[in-house]
C-alpha cells in the first residue's frame, strides 16, 4: 500500500470538516475541495510519498502534471487554492512546522496556449531585412537581440547604449516593477548589434545624438513600441508565415526553444523576469503538448 493512501486520507477528511464546521460551506463546495483534494492524493500515491512529506519542488511538479492533464487554467487554479488551504490547516493541526504550498501559484488563464514558431520559422524571419540599408541593419539587430535574450518589447525598445556590454555578452534591462535583471546575448546577436551599431546607427542618426540602442528609422529617439509591431509584421509577411506575429511571439518561441533543448525552468525564469514561477510554467505545458502530439503521431501502438 502506498504511504498515503491512509494518513493521507485521514488529514484530507479532516481539512474537509474543518471547512464543513468553521466556514459552513455547502455540500456541493465540500465535494468540490474533495475532488481538488483527490488529485493531491493520487500524486502522492503515485510518487509513493505521504501527502504531508512533500515538498515545494514536488508541488511544481503536481502542478505541472495538473496542466498537462487537459484541466483548464481556471480548474488548475481552483485546485492550487484548495492545495494551499490545505497545507495551511496542516501546519494550524500541527502536522507540520511550515506550509511548502504558501509560494505556488497557479498558472495565469492563458485563452489558449502562446503561440511560438519553429526554429527554421525563426531563421526565416530573421533573415528577411535588408541589412544593405541602415534600417535593415537595426531590424535585423532588433529581432537577433530579441530572439536571443526573450525580452519584452518595452524592454527592448527602452535600452540604452549604456546597457549593453557587447564585450562581456550581456545587457541590463529594467523589467515589470522597475525590476533590473542581466540578461546573456547569444554570439550572434552581439554580432548584429555590433554591426549595427557600427554602421548602421550612425546612418540612421546623421549626426544626431542619442542614448538609446535602438533609433527610428528619421533618426529619432527611440523606437516606439507600436514602432516595433509593424517592422515584426512586414518581416514575417516576408518571410512567408502564417502566423500573425507579434515581438511576444518570438518571446515565447525564445522559451520553448530553451526548454526543448533542456533548460532549467527556473533560470527561463529568470531570464524571462517572470515574478513568479507559475508564470514560466506554461511553456511545460507547450512542450508537454507537443511530445503528446509527435507520442501519438509515431508510435506504432498510440
């Protein structure tokens, strides 16, 4: 018998009347805990560890398992809550010192999944600007720059040259909150934005001076963000993809290319600036989906 079927079973009735007596939920909430509860209970079993041993990392996991069951992200959230509720009463009941549930989070209700392209989507799509003109040049430095660090649009168009160490193959960048992260540039792209920066800004300036990395195409400021849209959109038309795309979507094909080539979730976290590490969760999910995919596709008995 596996080491929870019982205790493990024994503390969920025990949450279930706690909710019963002190907050007087109907019968039809308590049934719903219970099956948010029994999702807990068979991961436990299946781990062969009781439900009160597990830990932070084994949570992450119950969750991405939650994700890639097909229960939607709403579904997903509900039985987070319950789990934290329920590690909560533990640690109250005195079965644990602390609750290993208090920081996981649900993933955020995606409508559906992000969408992301191919590795040769990327390479067509990198290789569309003209990089015999200026503007060509800072597009081609712009989208490099963004495949290989997945920042966020506004984080890309906001950088100053002062950010950037080409040397050392890093840049800082100033996330959501105000929050400064380093993030690594790629080879390659350290040599695009060399070469733009080399000759293909000057030309955009025309003598005009600057702080940001990126200039529009009259040798203004900085490019806008709306600036950025339009120059992804012409270039993936070109490029001949079907997708409609946005700066996000070469963002989120930034993660699910890491993660397929076996990336930590954590550093994509990381390297994303998500807050939280529910919110880089969703690329598990991608990945999930899409070895389920190629599963049913090749196997000889799926």
């Amino acid at each position: 018998m596996n080491a929870d079927t019982g205790e493990g079973h024994g503390l969920a009735a025990g949450y279930l009347d706690e909710l019963r007596v002190s907050r007087r939920l109907s019968a039809n909430t308590i049934l719903a805990y219970r099956r948010d509860l029994d999702h807990l209970l068979a991961f436990a079993a299946d781990e062969e560890r009781a439900v009160e041993t597990l830990d932070r990392p084994d949570l992450e996991a119950f969750v991405r398992r939650l994700m890639s069951s097909g229960l939607s992200p709403r579904s997903v959230a509900r039985v987070v809550a319950c789990v934290r509720g329920f590690y909560r009463f533990l640690v109250l009941d005195g079965h644990l010192v602390g609750s290993p549930a208090d920081d996981v989070r649900a993933p955020r209700g995606w409508p559906s999944l992000p969408k992301f392209l191919s590795v040769d989507e990327v390479d067509r799509l990198l290789e569309a600007p003209d990089v015999d003109t200026a503007a060509g040049l800072r597009d081609r430095a712009l989208l490099e720059l963004l495949y290989a660090t997945g920042m966020r649009v506004t984080e890309l168009v906001t950088l100053r040259i002062s950010d950037v160490n080409l040397d050392a193959g890093f840049l800082m960048c100033v996330g959501k909150g105000a929050k400064e992260r380093i993030v690594p540039i790629g080879r390659v792209a350290v040599d695009w934005v060399g070469r733009y920066l080399a000759s293909g800004r000057p030309a955009l300036l025309k003598n005009r001076e600057s702080v940001q990395l990126f200039v529009n195409a009259r040798g203004g400021a900085s490019l806008s963000r709306i600036g950025f849209w339009k120059v992804i959109k012409k270039y993936g038309r070109q490029a001949g993809l079907a997708l409609d795309l946005s700066p996000h979507v070469l963002r989120h094909s930034f993660a699910t290319h890491l993660l397929d080539r076996g990336a930590d979730l954590r550093v994509i976290q990381t390297l994303l600036g998500h807050a939280d590490l529910s919110t880089t969760q969703i690329y598990t999910h991608i990945l999930e989906t899409r070895l389920k995919a190629v599963y049913d596709e090749f196997h000889p008995r799926s």
